[in-house]
DNA sequence: AACCGTCTCCCCCGCGTGGGGGAAGCTCAG
DNA sequence: CTGAGCTTCCCCCACGCGGGGGAGACGGTT
C-alpha cells in the first residue's frame, strides 16, 4: 500500500511541483491539495491521509495552528510535515508545539523531499531540515542558547547582525578589520546554516526568527 | 561666523566619517559629539549648536526621543537634522512629529551632507533625504496613503512584498507572469523610492517601517 | 487631443555575490 | 599530544544584480 498524502500550500506553483516529485515515487500517493489551512480538516476526513505536507505561511489559517487543530481534533492524526522557506528556529519551537513530525526546506531537492516524507510516514521524526539535519548530525554540539541562533558561531552571528543592517560584504569587512574573503567565508556559513540562498533571505531569517527585531 | 554643529551617532566611524565631512568646509564647525541620546542635553547647553545632526538608532535613548526631549525642554532649539540608513516612512512621520527640520540619508554623498546642514542652519525644512525629495519635487504626487508606503506603484508593492518574502528576480518574474527585465525595472524604482543600495536594504526598510511583519 | 504615470520589455556593462575547492594558525578539550 | 572547531585568507568561476540608457502600450486627467 503507498502512503497517502495531503498537500497543503496557498502556492499553485508549489503545490504542483510537490505533487509531481511525489506521485512520481511509486511508493507515494498524493490524494488531494489545499490552498488553505481551513480546508484542511474536511480533506482528512475523506481522504485519510498519512502524511500532511502542510505550508506554514497561508492566509487565514497558517500552519501552525492547522497543525495544532489537525492533531488535537483528530482520533487517528496524520503525520505532519512542515514546509517552510526557512529554517527559522521560531517555526521550529511552533510547530513543535504544534505536534509536528518534521520539517523540510522549501529549496530542498526532491530526493530529500521523497526521502523526508518517508521518513515521517514511517513514523519517524525529522525533527530539522536536511541540511541543518546534517550538521546536527555531522558537528553535533548544540551551545548554551540551544536553537537560539541556530548554532551560529560568534562571528558568524555577527556578520548576520551586520548583513541584518544591511552591510555589504567590503564594509563588513572594513566593520570588523578582516578581508573580504574571511566575510565571504562567514557569509557562506551562514547561508548553509541558515538554510538559505542567499543574503536577502538570511535577513529575513533574521527577522523572522527575532534574531534581529524591527525598530530600536 | 560659522555654523556650530553637534554629532550624534553610536557609531564612531559615522561620527568620524561626518566631523572629516564637515570640518573640511569653512562655514561650518564640528563643536561635540555624542554616542548616545542620553548625551545631548548637557553638550547642547555647553556648546549651543545651531545644528544637531541625530542618528535615529542608537542604544538607550534613541534619536526620536532625544529629538522630541530637546525640542520640548530648550528655550532656542537647534535644528535637528535626522541621519538614517533608510528612507523610512515611519520615521519620517514619527521624526516630524518630534520636531525635526529634516532628514539625511547615510548614503548621502558628501556634497549633500554638507548642503543638507546648510539648508537646516538657515531654517529651512529639508522635509525628505535627497534622493526622495528629487523624487517629490520632480512628480509631486502623493497618493491616498500618503506616506504610508513611500509612493509605490502597487505593482512595487507587489514586487516589495516578493523580494521580502526572499524570491528572487526571476522567480519574482514567474510568480507575476511577467518578464525578468519588468521585474528588474520595479525592483529598480522600488529601490530608488526606498533609498536603498540593494535588495537586502530594501527588505530591512520593509521591515522597518512595517510594510511587512515578521511572524504570520 | 495632449499629457502623464504606470507597466511592460529591451539593450549594455561592471561587479558583487555565492559555491566549489583548499590551507594556515589558533585555542581548547580529550 | 592529537584532533576538532573557529577564524582567517586564497583560488576559480558562473550568474544574478543593479545602473545607465531607451521605447511602446494603455488608461486616466486635463
């Protein structure tokens, strides 16, 4: 029997390549798509899925409070997968709380995203996106803040602080009397940490974990 | 005589870069600096600068705050000249509302620093940074909003509210249905409008002044 | 009808950015 | 001492980005 699942993301273009990574899997089965969180409970209902691949970022109801929803109404609760753009902490805690079994990145390469829905659909957690997964999992040290600041070394946190203030990489470096080179080797890190493609996102990041905070 | 200036920024390099800026002129005189908001009221006693140049983001008491105290509390003010890193509505609102005669983008060249205090020292308003007052003076619209959204076309908007959500051009340009160089050209005026260098300042200045909101 | 603003698309060009490597010196824990 | 992690700097290279132009089409206002 395949596994069943359930796409949810307010996104057309998303929603259909997820579908065409997953029903390409003969071992999965993608039995609906909801472009919103409310529509979710209503698809579960008739389609029973296994997996939820649901999008944090939705109009109405995002997410996380149709994950907590999903899970706290339901007698038999599919596994849920978080999508998101970025491997923000905040998401992280919420979804979390909110019962979910993973996440994934939304810049992950379709194997990744085939393997993580099999991966939860098992019952297993994947309880970090790939590439941070593999830095749990290769470096495996978690400092004092915890997930805080994704495990950000000092300078890369503070390069982060300084590309949030909408530095360049030659005044970063001019900032903190390093090269250039050493900058882009931070920046670099922090991209991978993060998730990330590049610098706009990783401010972002910034902001929407409360790295850094509007206004002071 | 010349016009007797007093700086007020956290940043040194700032306050350096500034002071070299304006001692090289004749007509006007670097008399004190300041680190922090905290500091101006005793230097401008001291010192009786005609012109207060007041970064808007500093620690403990912010430029906002030190404007609108100074203003409140002194028999003969000196004019505040507001410096930002971004072309910023909010502040614009909120800095006139505390009583400054004007604004000055950090990027400003030089030339302009120089004329922008000329202009306050006479008691003239210099309502917008340089490049926005260009702006303002060449079109002279100003839309329902106001200022709300610095005059964005809605198309901007749109294109804003993208580049802040982390996509890049073309898929910016996918996600329109419209061509990569379209995008380009919306994301130039949004640029110019904003009064930023680059994409990652753009987004930071949408943060900043609320156009978006982290969380959701 | 003439004008203006917006949206659309095009050209050219320089350069910052980001990914792929590698390598050195340092500190600290085992 | 040995190794791991951090920081620093270097190479190469592809490409997106941003600035400088220009131009046509549409809708609204004057």
């Amino acid at each position: 029997m395949s596994v069943a699942v359930l796409i949810v993301d307010d996104d057309e273009l998303v929603r259909i390549g997820l579908r065409t990574i997953l029903d390409a899997q003969p071992d999965l089965r993608v039995v609906a798509e909801a472009a919103d969180g409310a529509e979710v409970p209503p698809l579960v209902a008739r389609h029973r899925p296994q997996v939820v691949l649901m999008d944090v970022r939705m109009p109405r109801i995002d997410g996380i409070q149709a994950t907590r929803r999903l899970l706290a109404t339901s007698a038999e609760p599919p596994r849920v997968l978080v999508i998101t753009t970025f491997a923000n902490d905040e998401y992280v805690y919420d979804a979390l709380r909110a019962g979910a079994s993973g996440f994934l990145l939304k810049r992950a390469r379709p194997a990744e995203v085939v393997e993580a829905v099999r991966v939860v659909a098992r019952g297993e957690s994947l309880l970090f996106p790939a590439a941070i997964r593999r830095l749990v999992g290769a470096y495996g040290r978690r400092n004092a803040d915890g997930l805080r600041t994704a495990r950000l070394t000092e300078r890369e946190g503070e390069v982060l602080r300084l590309m949030a203030a909408g530095l360049s990489n030659p005044e970063i470096a001019a900032r903190l009397v390093v090269g250039v080179e050493t900058v882009k080797t931070h920046v670099g890190n922090v991209l991978t940490k993060l998730g990330v493609r590049d610098r706009t996102q990783a401010v972002i990041a910034a902001y929407e974990s409360g790295f850094v905070t509007p206004a002071g």
